[in-house]
C-alpha cells in the first residue's frame, strides 16, 4: 500500500514529512519522494529504495518550505524509479496518490493530445496535468481540484499542493483511507493516524467521497457535490503502535474497509494496468505443461483455493484438485513428479497447510504459495511466493486477506489461460478490466452499511442460518456461513443451492434465514428456483444480489443490493455483503468480534 502525508507547518516541514513516511514504512514501498511550496514555486526530491537514499539526498539538496506532501510508493503503473515515484508535478501544483485510476488511459490520451508534457508511466500524473489544465482555464485550485474529482474513476486518496499557495492543501478520498490532523496552527493528512502521531492526536477521517480544504486554521470537508459535512475530530492513540484501528471500533471493521485500498494494491502488483495485461513474477512451472493443478489450505484460506478451482477449470480449462489441508496431508495421494500444487495462507504459519506443502515438495511436486506474510515458514519452503499485499490482519476473522488471495488466485488463472491457449488477448483485457473495477464496487457497498446493522437484529435470534450459492458463489456461501459461525457463534452452514433438495430443505421453517447469493449471471434463473422452494416452506430469504427482489418471484424478507459486476469477479464483490452481514450481527450480539472466543489468527498446531 502507498502511504501519504502532507503538512501545512510553522517552519520548515522537509524532516517533518521523512518523520511521517518513517511511520507508514510498515505499509511496504520502493521508492519515496516529497514537494513543498518554496518562494521559487514547487520544488521536489525523490529516490528509489529506502528512505534513507531520500534523507541523503536532502542532506546535500535541502527543500525548502513550510508546506508539503510526501509519500512512499508501492509500484502500480509504471516499474520503482525516481521518475515514477510521487510527488508527481506540473510547474502549477504536486500531488501523491494512493490507490488506481481506473480511466487514466483515456485521460492520458485526451491530455497528450493537448501537450500535456508527461515524465512518467504512472496514472498519478495524469491528476497533476488535470489540476493544470483547469487552473490555466481560470480556475482557483478548490475550483479546479473539484473539477478534476469528477473526472476520475476508481478507488484512490489524494494530497496536493499548489504554486503561490504557501497557505493551502487539498485532499480527497474515494476507497482509500486518508486522515486530517489537527495541530496548533498547524494542520497535517495522513493515510493513517499512525502516520500523524508524532505531530497531533486530534484526527479526523474522511469519509468515502469527501474532499477537504486545508489551511492552517482548519479545514473545510466537502462532500463528492461540493457541500460542506462535518466529521468528527477525535482523539487517536496510535502514538505507540505500528497499527491502529482508525475510526473503527474494531480491526475487523477497519480490515473490511481496506479492502478497495489493498485489493487494487494487491492487482497493480500483478496486472499491467495501462494495458489490461497480466504480469506475473516467474512461475516455477509452465501452465501448458501441467495436466492437473492441487490447490491446499485451511478455513477462509480454503475457500478462496474452491472459487480457483472454478477459475482455472473454467478459464484456463485446467483440472483442479482442491482440499482442506488438514484432509490432503494424510491422504497421501500419488502425484506425478513435476506437478503444480499451490498452497494459499493468511499467515503462511498453518500447521496443515505447511504439512501438505512438506508432503508435496517429498513428492517432487513445484510449489507456489499466495501468502500475505513474506518471512512465514510457507513462505520460505515455497519455490515461489506470490504475496497478498493486504498489510497486517489483525482480526481473527479473515476479509481483507481473503479478497486479496482471490485477487493473485484470479490473475494466476488468467495467466494459466494465456498460457494454455484457452484465452485470448481480448479476453484477457475484458477479465482484467474486470477486476481492475472491483475496488470501486467495494468500495460502492462500504458507503452504505444501514441495512446490515437492520439485518443483525432478526438475524441475532436465528438458531441457524442457512447461505446458497451455485457456481463461484458457493465457495462465498461457505465463506459467509463461516464468518457468521466463528464470530457471532450462531450455526450456519453454507450449501451449493442445488443440493437444497438433497436434504438441507428439512432444514427450512418460519424460523430459518436463508441467505442467496445471486449475482444475475448464468445460474441466476436456476438459483430463484431454490429460493421459490425455501420461500415455499416459509424461509425467511435474504437476498444478496444486483436483481431486485421482484425478480426472486417470491417473498424476500431482505434483499441486499450489490452492484452489477461481471461474473468473473462476482465472489471478490460478493465477500464484502457475507463480511458485513457477519460483522454487524456479532456487533448486535456484543461478542468479541476481534478475538472470538476459542480461535487464534493463526492456527499453527494441529
Ligand atoms: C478465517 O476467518 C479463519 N480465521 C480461519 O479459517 C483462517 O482462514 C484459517 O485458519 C487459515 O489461516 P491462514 O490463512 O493463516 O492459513
């Protein structure tokens, strides 16, 4: 994740902002660069790799200023160089960036088209030529900055400074978390209130939307029409940690949050954004020359590897073996020498995940790995790593890590794909565009999470709860039905809808919610038929689906509305309502929704 900070200061703020990206290293970078307001215009200094080189750098070029932006950058468009990393400018303003623009392509174009002179491959400029052409149209910075929101798309926060503007910051947030620090006449944005703990703990967070004026006196919020909202300042404590939970009252919630921040930061990591291309590190194996693939892991973890299964047998037309590693470790199967097996983890610390990775590699079988931490022991016995860029889970219950590994699971199946001669280049552009809009679906459902907090009451008294999908919403049924179980203690159980009539329709009675997941794709119409047969027996149905509840032709008692996605990404978007709907009932239920009782974050004994 790209980090981001700025300060309007008393005196100089050049050491003030290599303070604060001090404090955001944790969030992972490349290069790091910061700008400030000088008597001669904007002046900058950047540097590839630590921080230490940008310090060195300042030591025998100093900046000058009282204002200023910083930030470390995680590569997304355009490889670790000094041209790429931000701040990235124009001789009228600077800005850094954290998250995608989804359409800087065709802002691109339209802006070379018209001169604009552009340094580098990053999708960030395009925002700094954007802000110049309409401040050379006359327009004031706010004017101009208002303008510019409204041209972009996708899930980003945003810091800017402007030349002649010694009193003057902008910042914006559309997915990705940003903070205003309140000083003694002096004012602070941060990504996160760790970042601003060495100069205040007065922080207020921005909501998705909002665009906040800055001077030294305070700052005006503004909302995605240009009104004025108010948000509350609060006191932070995150002076002493490495990770705090924001505003949120739990990291949980937080980690829900984060995700159309670290799901775009995990895809630009892996997908070539400026051409709708998948571009993966080395394998250790060749797609085309392997006849099966085996998928292993535990929990969440597990089903994240079942919604692949349908990806690579789909798409890449890949036969796909898929366990629970605490059942594929004793099953001692014979594998071909040479194999592929993929072993996906939170941790990388399972015990039986890294039991079946030890009982693949004595079956000379290659073995890759989708972690979210880089050092963990599955990490290291792995030939290769293909890591989570989600940042530190501290929630028990898995989401952010979750999404993430659907994220790598589903460009390493595009890759498989490509590589098996099964999809073409336009299609690949269409699944990649895909995903690159999923950040900003995610960030869609998180603006409005009223009906969650009504569901959890009815819910709250359920004995058990019944969730159905068919396709790559089944594995998010199991999913939704395991984050319901393990944080709120209530039993559900998650079933491929089609099996309803195998048994589980015993089940239903007035007293039983059923949760569909139906996202209006292929098998929607076979789905609304289980549904007919739940509401039949007077299920109570909720829907979580872009159909509207008419279209289940039958009594819904809740529907949950999910924007239209393509179907390829559906279990990405589809996670955040089974999350949501977990999290507010546990809340409701007032348990410990951060460390439930009998679970550990990592399971690492049997
Ligand atoms: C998920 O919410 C649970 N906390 C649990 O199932 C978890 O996914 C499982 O223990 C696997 O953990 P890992 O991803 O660290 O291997």
């Amino acid at each position: 994740m790209c980090g981001i900070v700025g300060v309007l200061g008393k005196g100089p703020v050049a050491e003030l902002l290599v303070d604060a990206l001090k404090r955001l290293e944790y969030r992972g970078y490349d290069s790091t660069g910061i700008a400030t307001v000088a008597d001669r215009g904007i002046e900058r200094r950047r540097a590839e790799g630590k921080l230490r080189n940008l310090e060195l750098l300042l030591r025998s070029e100093p900046l000058p200023g009282n204002a200023g932006i910083g930030h470390t950058r995680w590569a997304t468009h355009g490889k670790p160089s000094e041209a790429n990393a931000h701040p990235h400018m124009t001789g009228d303003v600077a800005v850094v960036h954290n998250g995608i623009i989804e359409n800087f392509r065709e802002l691109k174009a339209e802006l070379l088209a018209e001169g604009a002179p552009f340094t580098s491959d990053t999708d960030t400029e395009v925002i700094a030529h954007l802000i110049t052409r309409e401040l050379r149209d006359g327009k004031d910075p706010i004017a101009a900055v208002h303008k510019t929101l409204s041209h972009l798309q996708g899930a980003f926060a945003l810091a800017m400074i402007f030349t002649g503007h010694d009193d003057l910051m902008i910042a914006a947030r559309q997915g990705s978390p940003l903070a205003i620090g309140y000083g003694d006449g002096e004012m602070f944005v941060g990504s996160d209130a760790i970042a601003l703990a060495p100069f205040t703990d007065n922080i207020a967070y921005l909501e998705d939307g909002d665009w906040a004026v800055i001077n030294r006196e305070g700052a005006e919020i503004r909302d995605q029409a240009g009104a004025v909202v108010d948000r509350t300042v609060t006191k932070s404590h995150a002076a002493g940690l490495v990770v705090d939970k924001g505003n949120f009252r739990h990291f949980m919630a937080k980690e829900i949050h984060e995700q159309p921040e670290v799901v775009g930061h995990t895809l630009a990591h892996y997908v070539d954004l400026a051409n709708y291309r998948v571009s993966l590190p080395d394998l250790p194996f060749d797609f085309s020359n392997v006849s099966r693939l085996s998928l292993s892991a535990c929990g969440t973890a597990f089903y994240a590897c079942f919604v692949a299964k349908y990806w690579f047998e789909r798409w890449a037309k890949l036969p796909v073996d898929a366990d629970i590693a605490s059942e594929f470790r004793y099953r001692e199967i014979g594998m071909e020498p040479g194999g592929a097996a993929l072993f996906v983890s939170q941790s990388g610390e399972t015990a039986d995940t890294l039991a079946s990775l030890r009982y693949c590699r004595e079956q000379n079988q290659h073995v890759l790995s989708v972690v979210n931490v880089r050092e963990s022991s599955i990490a290291r016995e792995s030939d290769a790593v293909l890591p989570t860029l989600g940042g530190p889970e501290i929630g028990v219950a898995s989401t952010k890590a979750f999404t993430c590994q659907l994220t790598v699971l589903a460009c390493l199946a595009i890759a498989a794909g490509k590589a098996r001669g099964t999809i073409s280049p336009e299609r690949e552009t269409e699944l990649v565009k895909a995903l690159v809009e999923v950040p900003r679906h995610m960030a869609e459902i998180l603006r409005d999470e009223s009906p969650y907090e009504a569901l959890a009451h009815s819910l709250s008294k359920a004995r058990d709860v019944l969730y159905l999908g068919r396709g790559t919403s089944y594995p998010i049924a199991l999913e939704g039905a395991l984050k319901l179980k393990e944080i709120s203690y209530i039993h559900a159980e998650g079933y491929a809808a089609g099996e309803l009539k195998h048994g589980p329709i015993a089940l239903i009675d007035e007293s039983v919610p059923v949760i569909v997941i139906a996202p209006q794709d292929e098998l929607f119409d076979k789905t609304v038929s289980n549904m007919q047969e739940v509401a039949a027996r007077e299920g109570k149905i909720i829907l979580v689906s872009d159909a509207d509840a008419l279209r289940a032709g039958c009594a819904v008692q809740t529907r949950l509305a999910v924007p239209t996605v393509h179907p390829f990404v559906s279990p990405l978007v589809y996670a955040v309502p089974v999350q949501l709907i977990a999290y507010h009932t546990a809340v409701f239920m007032g348990t410990d929704v951060d460390q439930p009782r009998n679970l550990a974050k990592s399971v690492t004994v049997e």
